[in-house]
C-alpha cells in the first residue's frame, strides 16, 4: 500500500509573482481571536438529515484555495552556456532578462481562514520550499499570503493574508471525536473547484504510519471521506460545521481516493498554529529516546500481560 501526502500538483509555467520570505521577526505576534467550541455534539437525536446545505453554505466561504510557486532559475535559458551572454542571441531567440520570464513551478492546495483578521491554516508540505503564495477566496477574490510559521514534524503552516470580517471557522475540541460521527471534508481537488465531500470518521489516535517523514508526530483522524490532491490543508468539519481537522494525507494504490484519508486534529493543528504565530516555532524539549507503542505482542514478550503503554526503543544521548 503507498503511502501519499497530497502534494499538491505542479506545473511549468513562464510568469512569476513577487518573494514572500518565512516570518524572521525577533518580537512576539500578537495572537488572533480564534473561535473554539467544546461542546459535545448531540448524538442522541436519531431523526434522519435530509441535507446539510445551511451548514456548509456558512463553512464554504472560510475554505479557500491555495496557490503556491518556485522559480526554476536552472530552467530559464534554452541557449548553450556560451552564447548567453550575447543580447542579439538571447533576443533573436526568445530569451529574456526580465524576472516575470522565469519559469516556475506552480503548486495548489488549499487552506482554512480561522480569524476574522486572515489567518489561514494550511499543511506545510503546500507551502515547502515555495518563492510565493496566494490564497484564492470563494468570492473570486486572490489575495497574496504571508508565510507566518511552518512546522515539519506536524505538517503545520499558517498564512496570513491583510483583510478584515473575513468568514472564518470554528474549532471543535477533536479530543472528543468518535468513531462514526459525520464529517465533511472540504477543499480544491484536481483543479476542479471548491468540493465538499461525505463520510464518517473511521478511526482516531492513527499513529507510526510515517506519513509525513520518520520523525513527524502523527495522532491522525482516520475519514473515508473523499480526499485527493489539492484537497491538502483544506477543512475537515463535523455535523455542525467546526473544523475537526486539517486534511492531509491519503493511503492507495492508485494515488487517488480509495476511503483512507488522514487529517490532523484540530486540538494539535490549533496548539502548532498558536505557536507559530507567536514566536514563528515550534519549540519542543528533547527527551533522547525514541518510543514505540506496547503492542500485544510486544506486552507478551517481555510478559506484561494485557496491558496498554509505550516502549522506549532507543536511548539518545
């Protein structure tokens, strides 16, 4: 089975947009409002849902598109080493000096707005190693992005975009998830356009799938939910349309949707999010050993019995 992070796709293209640089400031940000809500949904209502078009009708407008690019310096002439310092030879053949003639590599995920004042979540791996970014609202409005913080190990990124009484989401407490309750997942797959799709959620606490890389922290919700490329950093929202989690990555052969979707919970998307956009990091202290799960076989083994845990693997000095 392949494991896939929804990268989002890539394009040559021949026009570039301005820098945009991680934030570097030496200062704290000043945190946003954001909107949490911990109350538990009612599961005991059994009267059959026709649509949940009011709810998303509200949450759509907070999910926007997330346009990246890179330029390919490498790429920008098509003329032999020898001859490009000619002007008659770069004109004569097409080439230029100007930097809106570079190629580039273009890149689309999508993003969730969590504060009025434009605070966007999204998944690092939508905005890695990338010169520029814009967001794309439901309105039509394009809006060039700041690379507030990203984080690696979680898969985390914050944007920030200049807007005020922009629709934003509220989170919900994903400590509190079941397995079975209805999510939705919304966001831009394949290019098609803004999509919301239907499913429950499958499993909580996924853990060691190294969907991210060897050293990520991964406590995953498992949705069947449709996810495909493009849908990376877009919302994950419950019945009543608070975000749940920020999807991420996809398990299939075929590298598109088969059931298997992750996101990341909202509880750790909002905690890596706050610190990003406070001090531009995550800090984490270091223990110096590497952990496992206690595995039944593993509890057998080393005669434990039928109990639950973790093993340190590995000592780090």
């Amino acid at each position: 089975m392949k494991v896939r992070i929804l990268i989002p796709f890539l394009v040559i293209v021949g026009l570039a947009s301005g820098l945009l640089q991680a934030d570097t400031r030496s200062e704290p940000r000043e945190l946003p409002q954001v909107a949490i809500d911990g109350t538990p949904l009612d599961r005991s209502n059994s009267s059959y849902v026709t649509s949940y078009a009011d709810m998303l009708e509200r949450v759509t407008p907070a999910v926007v598109s997330v346009s990246t690019a890179k330029l390919l310096e490498g790429e920008r002439f098509n003329l032999p080493p020898q001859f490009r310092d000619d002007p008659f030879l770069r004109k004569f053949f097409g080439e230029s000096d100007s930097p809106d003639d570079h190629p580039k590599s273009e890149g689309l995920g999508s993003g969730v707005i969590v504060s009025s004042d434009g605070y966007i979540l999204t998944n690092n791996h939508v905005i890695e190693n990338m010169d520029s970014v814009s967001v794309r609202l439901v309105d039509g409005r394009e809006l060039g992005a700041e690379i507030i913080g990203a984080d690696a190990a979680t898969d985390v990124a914050v944007l920030k975009v200049n807007g005020k009484d922009l629709p934003s989401l509220t989170f919900a407490d994903s400590d509190q998830v079941r397995v079975g309750d209805i999510v939705f997942a919304v966001g831009n797959p394949l290019r098609v356009g803004q999509t919301v799709t239907q499913g429950i959620i499958s499993a909580t606490n996924r853990t060691s799938l190294s969907l991210i890389n060897e050293n990520s922290y991964e406590n995953f919700l498992q949705t069947d939910a449709s996810i495909n490329p493009g849908n990376s950093g877009g919302a994950l929202v419950d019945a009543i349309g608070r975000v749940l989690g920020i999807n991420t990555a996809i398990l299939s052969q075929s590298g598109g949707s088969i059931g298997i979707g992750f996101a990341i919970p909202s509880n750790m998307a909002r905690n890596v999010m706050l610190n990003l956009i406070q001090t531009g990091e995550v800090r984490r202290g270091y223990l110096g050993v590497s952990i496992d799960d206690l595995s039944p076989a593993k509890a057998e083994k080393f005669g434990l019995g039928n109990i639950k845990g973790a093993v340190i693997s590995q000592v780090r000095p």
